[in-house]
C-alpha cells in the first residue's frame, strides 16, 4: 500500500482506520486475558520460588529493634535458634535474572549475611555453592532447598576453612560440580568478644585470623585459575575495619586486612578482567553475635546506636550482593561498599 491509499490487486481497500482498530482490539483482548486471570501471574512467581512484589519493604518497616532477650549459642551458633529469627531474603527477595547462568561460591552461606546472599543469588538465576561447618547442617539443609526452591543448582561442601588443604578441596569440588565458576564470596567469619588483650590467648587470635584472613586468601588463590573475565570475587569486610570495637581487637584487625586484601587483588587482576570488592556492613543480626559476637549486655541493645536504631537484617545486604557481582558493574573494582544503617566510613 502506498500513501495514495491505492486499491490492492484484490479489489479490497485497506485503510489506516481498519489497521488501528484490528491492533487496538488485539491489545485490548491481551489485557483482559490478564486482568481476568491475576492469579497466573502469581503461580508464575511462586514456581519461580520468587515472593509477591512489596514483600521487602513491608518487612523493613516491621524489623526488630532493641532490646533483645538474653540468648546464648555454642559456637558456631544456628539461625534457627535465634530470637527473634533474622530475615534472609527467604519470603522477601524477588529476583528478576541479573545473574542467569552464573555460577557462585559462598563460604559461609548457611545463615546470616551469607545466606541472604545466596538466596539473593539463586533468585537471580545463579547455580550455587555454599560452604559451612559440619555443626551448622541444619541451617544449610534449609539454604539447599531454598536454591532449588528457585529452580537452581545447589551444592553443599562443609568443612573447616582454617585448613588449607580443604580450602582447595572447597573450590575444586564447587567448579566440579557447578561446572565452572565466575562468582567468589569470601564470608565466612569468626569473632569473639574479649574485652582485654590481656585475656586474648594466643589461640583464639589464630582462630580469627585463620578464619578471616588465611582461609580468604587461600580459597582466592586456588579460585583465580578458573575465574575468566567477567568474573568477580566479592569480600565481606566491616565496618569494624574503620571503626573497631575495643572488644574486638582480633576481629577488627582482619577486617582492615580483609580491606587492604581486596585493593590491593583488585589492581593486580583488573587486567584480567576480574573485578574485587568488599561489603562492609553495621550490625546485623546473625549467628555470629550470639555465639560469642557480643557480651549479653551488647546484645541486649545490639545496634541501638545506629541513625536506625536497630540491628541491619542480612536480607538488606542482599542486592549490594547482586550489583557488584552483576555485569553491569563490569567498572567497579577496589571498591568497599557500606550497609550499616547510617554509620561506619564506607
């Protein structure tokens, strides 16, 4: 057709009136196919293992807040027990394919800011494995199936990090079994409050440095190998690094490590397209502060001095996660990245 609106070898004659009432009635059949049936859209979230849209910010509004009761775990402690239980993510995080086809590692990915981000990871489309201590299989067990809940890949390799042969073991095992590897969380921790370095044994300052910093770097060094461009390593720092609790002297010492570490990676691996950051978050209500953290005094009003008010939960460090290990950050690197509230350096 022609703009003389000529009549067509057929002798039908077409016209613009015709062609925007024939698309206009496709569209307005389209829109009550979906407005007649909401609930499909739903199903679709929910096989998808993905929450109703709002979820998350209906949930921050509602976080606790101090004081909370006088509770006690054994080291390395269980999310489960907690009072009240921390969010992760579990009915909170909606993912929309930001990491499809990734392939991730996360130590310490059985609870607490770990586990939000594997939830947060698989829920973007990423296959993962995660890395916990024998004594937290409870925990891990619920994270398994919350992967693949999501529709994705899970693998469970426990065992202690302070070992360096199992340290490559760890890594070895996940690219077997993921088929790769392009995303390395280092967050497994340790800390301990000792309020004198006079009561500070020679044994619990190896256990937090080999935990925090040794296992960082030998899990990193057997992972680089099998990194290609695109790839990106991803440290979970404090900010205890900036801000050290006098009660944490260990601990806030391998945090600053744990900053200088990820600078300095991120300029030798920058020409290979591999980029390292850090997240340094407040406090956030996980295992870690029940099992030895804090004193009780500490943890009655555990983030009480933060502009919020209150404790972070790990399912708000969730996207800081997913943005520094999606493509689209391919020019930030070296960066340490803060979620604490309000406070802290970064």
């Amino acid at each position: 057709m022609d703009s003389n609106n000529e009549k067509p070898a057929d002798g039908t004659q077409p016209s613009r009136r015709r062609f925007v009432s024939t698309v206009a009635t496709g569209l307005a059949a389209s829109a009550a196919a979906v407005a007649a049936s909401p609930a499909m859209a739903q199903q679709g979230d929910a096989a998808a293992g993905q929450p109703p849209a709002g979820r998350a910010r209906a949930a921050a509004a509602g976080y606790p807040k101090p004081p909370f009761a006088n509770q006690s775990q054994p080291w390395p402690g269980l999310a489960g027990k907690m009072n009240p239980r921390p969010d992760h993510g579990e009915t909170t995080y909606r993912g929309s394919g930001r990491l499809a086809g990734r392939k991730a590692l996360v130590t310490g990915g059985d609870s607490g800011i770990g586990r939000a981000a594997v939830i947060a990871f698989a829920r973007e489309g990423a296959d993962v494995a995660i890395n916990y201590l024998p004594a937290e299989e409870a925990d891990a067990r619920e994270v398994v199936k919350l992967i693949q809940d999501a529709g994705r890949k899970a693998v469970a390799i426990p065992g202690d990090i302070r070992d360096e042969a199992f340290c490559r073991k760890l890594v070895a095992e996940a690219v077997r079994q993921l088929g790769g590897l392009d995303i390395l969380v280092n967050n497994a921790g340790r800390q301990h409050s000792t309020d004198s370095i006079l009561d500070l044994t020679t044994e619990q300052f190896d256990w937090t440095f080999k935990t925090n910093v040794y296992a960082m770097f030998w899990i990193t060094k057997a992972a680089v190998p099998h990194l290609r461009q695109g790839s990106c390593i991803i440290n979970t720092a404090s900010v205890q690094a900036y801000d050290p609790s006098p009660n944490l002297l260990d601990y806030a010492q391998t945090k600053a490590a744990e900053v200088a570490f990820t600078k300095a990676l991120a300029k030798q691996l920058a020409k290979k397209g591999i980029r390292v950051n850090a997240i340094a978050p407040g406090p956030v209500w996980t295992p870690l502060q029940v099992s030895g953290g804090q004193t009780q005094e500490n943890l009655k009003k555990f983030g009480e001095d933060s502009p919020m008010g209150r404790p972070g939960q790990p399912a708000e460090l969730a996207l800081s996660f997913v943005t520094l290990a999606a493509d689209e950050s391919s020019y930030t690197t070296g960066q340490v990245y803060g979620v604490s509230g309000g406070a802290g350096n970064p």
